[in-house]
C-alpha cells in the first residue's frame, strides 16, 4: 500500500512537472537539451524524435513525456527535464512571468598560422559560433499561449577598420553581378595570432542585433512563432541539406501542429538583402510533414522553394500549395527532400536525407545539370564510465549544381558592418556548399549536469565549383552564370580538388558555481590542393586553433 501511494505520488509531481512546462518559448539550437533528448530515445530502443527544429517547450515537455521516467538513465533523464525549466521565465503571478538576464562570455582565439589562414571561413569557430562580450535578454510570458523575448548583445564586430576588403571581380552565383559587393579578402581580427571578444577604443561595435528574438504563441499541439535565431531540418552532424544550423540570425516565421507521431510545419526565412535592392530581395518558404510510420520508422518530407523579387504573390504563402508547379523560374527555384529516421537496434540509429534540386529525365532534352545531395549517418549511444558515449559516423555528397540557378539560388550574404558591405557568404542548406564530399567522424562523452568533451575528424573535398565559381562552362573553357547550370556531379568536380582535414576536441564543464560554465577548442587545420591530371598535391598549409571561454549568466 505504502509503495502505491509513494508510485501515485510520483506520477502526480511528474505531471504536474510536464504540465507546467506548457509554454510556447522555443528552445535555442545552442542548448544542450537537444543531444541528450535524442540520446535518451536511442539508449531507451525509440525512434528519434522531429527533427524540425527549434521546438516549443511544449512541444518539447510532449517529446520528454515519452521517455519512461524509470530506468538505467534515469540521470540523464532528470538533467534534460531540468533544461526545460530553465527555457520558461520565472512565474511572478498566476498569468505573468518574465526574466531579466545580463550573460558575460569572455572569449580568446589563437592560432598559429597567419599568412593562410586570414578570413572567417578559414576558422572553425567563425562568426556565428563567437560569443558577444555582454548580452542583455529579457524574457516576458502571459498565461500559457503567449511568449515574447529579446536579447540585446554588446560585442565587436567581425569587420574591422584595418580589415583589406575586395570588390568581386566576378559575379557571385546570381546574388550579385560583377563589381557590385565588397567582401574580406583578409579579416583582422581572424588573422590575428592572438585575440577575444573584448570590446577595445580600436574595435566596432556589433550592429547586427538583435541576434535572437522571438514572438511565440502556442499551445499543446500547435505553435505560431516569429523572430530571429538558428533554424533546423534535419539532425546532421555536419550540417543539414535545406535548412542548415550554420547562421545563427535567420529572420523567419515558423507555424506548426505536431504530435508525438506527426509534425507538419509551415516554414518562410526572409533573407538578408545588404545592397537594399528591392529586385534582390530573396524569402524562402517551405512546408515539411513528419511521420511515424512504424515504431522504427520515421519519414520526412520537404518541399521548398526560394523566391526572389519585389513583392511576393499572396498564393506563394499557401502551404499546401505544391511550389513546383508555380513554373515561375525567373523569380523562383525549388527544392525537395526527404530524411528518413531508422531505428536499427537499441542504442543504434541510421539518419538519412536525400534532396533534389533539378533531375532531367532521359527523355528530355533540356541541358541542365543533375542536382542532388544526400546525407548519411549512423550513430550509437552507451552508457559506461559514469557517463554516457556516443560515437558517430557521417558521409554526404552535393553535385557541382546543387544550390545553383541563373536567376535564383539557395545562397545567401549577410553585412558584417552596419547590416551593409563588406559581407559574408553563405550557403542556406549544407555549410559546406556545392561541389562537396565531406566524411565526418566524432566521439563523445557526455556526464549529465557536469560536462560533455568530444573529439571529431572531418574530411572535405570541394570540387571547383564553389559559390566563388561559374555554374555554366562554356564549350571555350570559360564560363558564366546567367545560363543555366551544366556542371554535372558526381562530386567533387574539376581537374583541381581543395582537400582539407580536421581534426578537432572541444568540451564544456559546468562549474560548481551557478551558471558559471567554462568551455573550448582545439582544432588543427590541414589543407591543400590536388590536381587529378597529375595526381600531384601542392599548396600545403596548416594551422592549429584554440578557443577558451568562459560564461557567466545573472
């Protein structure tokens, strides 16, 4: 009897727990919430959970109510219950609550080679992942349905006065024509041997903010959210092929219903436009459906497209409208993909996505190049040691023409300085762009609630098509990009491969003192090119790169 009732007390805290995590707040990429809740369903034999991300917190409480409270990870399962608490501002009243919160992060970056390794994309720990000095967020929440919060940084800016900016001597995929952006040919502050996040009389300011914000409302089974921040499709390790978590500042508004089993979710990211120019102004939409289809089967679904223009036709906000058959090529290029999620064996997990961009048939006669890309990775947890493992392995392949049209792209700039020139190139899917073959391996080991240290190798080699090159070559061996892609895969492409290899560990300990965490990277750096014509490598350079922080949330 006694037994019963401790069971029936239990079950009554653990309810009224999963209860009050009812709030329409999404959950930053950046937390640790998501890896340890795809751990818990591996380790528990279920099939992972949506990988349509960020969740709400009640969509996540809905994911967590799954996992059976007890068991061997009972630890673990505590630790990412404790995560989804910290996501909902203080309650000060029966329908309000809210937060105020000042984070100091204190970074410092070294790195030992600065004559090749001279811009933002030559680090691994580049401008989305470094940390403003100080950042201001203030959380405010009204009953369960609505949720609004913002976060003011104050750090420096990634351009910098004694930057060496360069015009594009040739135009950029069909983001930019010929002489009409500037980007870093070398960015002080990366090129530095030694430096950090410290704001000094010498360095600009920060412009771009807010870096995240958001402006939720919700319930149980569905959420309608705008804002900025991080977006997902897909649980890559590498990165993702339609929506990659590689920028951390997309603007965006997300409507969503899901379920346990079920998700379909109405996606638009509104691009940045750093020349102002109402004709280059670029959105995309795109619609995704998640199902359980057996207990170790989980489909999903994508269609997208990415419209450039003036103004957008109301029919282009129709999510159950198919974007294919829009035909408006001028303004628009489309892309479809579909991930499945296997559960081979308890502790053992296949994650797989496949997208296409163009597929001429044999019966056509059209000259564009096939563009497709897939990804695939297969992953497995364990518990030993006090802690939890997990050792992953990844491989995907992009064609020469994946991401490329002559009027419309899946490429995106955004201004380094005062939201204008110079900028930053970027891929909105896979951060390893076009032309790509990437094999990624990484080890890890996670203690709940006190730190987490992996230990990754990754291999890449890019083709010659990168968002720098033409798409289309001509039969006289020079090329351009207002025809049509004609780059065929499979990747990568070219008679000259840029290869390079990373080997990386980085970790992060919680300390003893609350909310004080201490976190870095070490991350070497080999690279170089190879000519297949006489399978000759040259061009040889490294550099090893070390990342220390320190955080610290009021």
């Amino acid at each position: 009897m006694k037994r019963s009732a401790a069971i029936l007390v239990f079950l009554m805290c653990v309810g009224i727990a999963y209860a009050s995590a009812i709030s329409p707040a999404k959950i930053p990429l950046t937390s640790p919430l998501y890896a340890q809740t795809d751990l818990l369903y591996r380790l528990h034999g279920m099939l992972s959970p949506s990988s349509a991300r960020p969740w709400s917190v009640s969509e996540a409480a809905e994911v967590l109510s799954a996992i059976p409270e007890q068991s061997a990870f009972t630890d673990l399962l505590h630790a990412t219950q404790s995560l989804l608490k910290e996501a909902k501002p203080k309650v000060r009243s029966d329908a309000f609550a809210y937060n105020l919160m000042t984070t100091i992060n204190l970074e410092s970056y070294a790195h030992t080679n600065t004559e090749d390794f001279v811009t933002i994309e030559d680090w691994v720990y580049g401008y989305d992942q470094r940390q403003s000095m100080v950042d201001f967020t203030m959380q405010v929440q009204y009953h369960d349905r609505f949720y609004f919060d913002i976060s003011v940084p104050v750090g420096i800016s990634a351009a910098s006065d004694s930057d060496e900016p360069i015009t594009n001597p040739d135009p950029i995929g069909a983001l930019f024509g010929s002489g009409e952006i500037e980007y870093q040919k070398i960015a002080c502050l990366y090129q530095m041997g030694l430096s950090t996040n410290l704001i000094t009389p010498e360095t600009n300011l920060y412009a771009d903010w807010p870096r995240s914000s958001q402006l939720s409302l919700g319930g149980d089974w569905w959420s309608v959210s705008g804002g900025r921040g991080s977006l997902r499709w897909g649980n890559g390790m590498s990165g993702d092929l339609v929506v990659g978590s590689h920028i951390n500042n997309h603007n965006h508004f997300s409507a969503s219903v899901f379920s346990k089993d079920n998700k379909l979710q109405f996606l638009a990211i509104f691009l940045p436009n750093p020349l102002k120019d109402d004709t280059k102004q670029s959105i995309f939409l795109g619609h995704r459906l998640e199902s359980n289809l057996r207990p170790w089967l989980r489909l999903s679904f994508t269609e997208n497209a990415m419209y450039k223009g003036p103004s957008l036709p109301l029919r282009y906000y129709d999510p159950t409208y198919f974007y294919h058959n829009l035909y408006d090529g001028d303004h628009m290029n489309a892309i479809a993909s579909i991930e499945a999620d296997i559960l081979i064996a308890p502790a053992l997990s296949f994650h797989g996505q496949f997208a296409l961009d163009q597929y001429q048939l044999s019966n056509e006669s059209d000259s564009v190049a096939n563009a497709l890309a897939h990804l695939l990775q297969l992953t497995y947890s364990w518990k030993a040691c006090g802690g939890y493992w997990s050792i992953s392995g990844e491989y995907v392949s992009t064609d020469p023409s994946f991401y490329r049209r002559d009027d419309v792209d899946f490429l995106l700039a955004r201004g380094l300085h005062n939201n204008g020139e110079p900028v930053l190139i970027d891929y909105l899917g896979y951060q390893y762009g076009s032309d790509s073959k990437v094999y990624h391996a990484q080890l890890s080991y996670l203690i709940p609630q006190r730190g987490e240290i992996k230990g990754s190798l990754t291999i890449h080699r890019q083709g010659e098509v990168d968002y720098f090159a033409f798409h289309h070559e001509n039969d006289d061996g020079t090329g351009n990009n207002t025809d049509d892609p004609n780059i065929s895969g499979p990747s990568p492409s070219g008679n000259t491969i840029t290869e390079r290899l990373i080997i990386g560990l980085g970790g992060t300990y919680h300390t003893s003192i609350a909310n004080l965490t201490l976190y870095g990277q070490l991350n070497w750096i080999g690279r170089r090119t190879y000519d297949r014509s006489t399978e000759h490598a040259e061009n040889y350079a490294d550099d090893f790169q070390v990342v220390f922080g320190v955080t610290k949330q009021f």
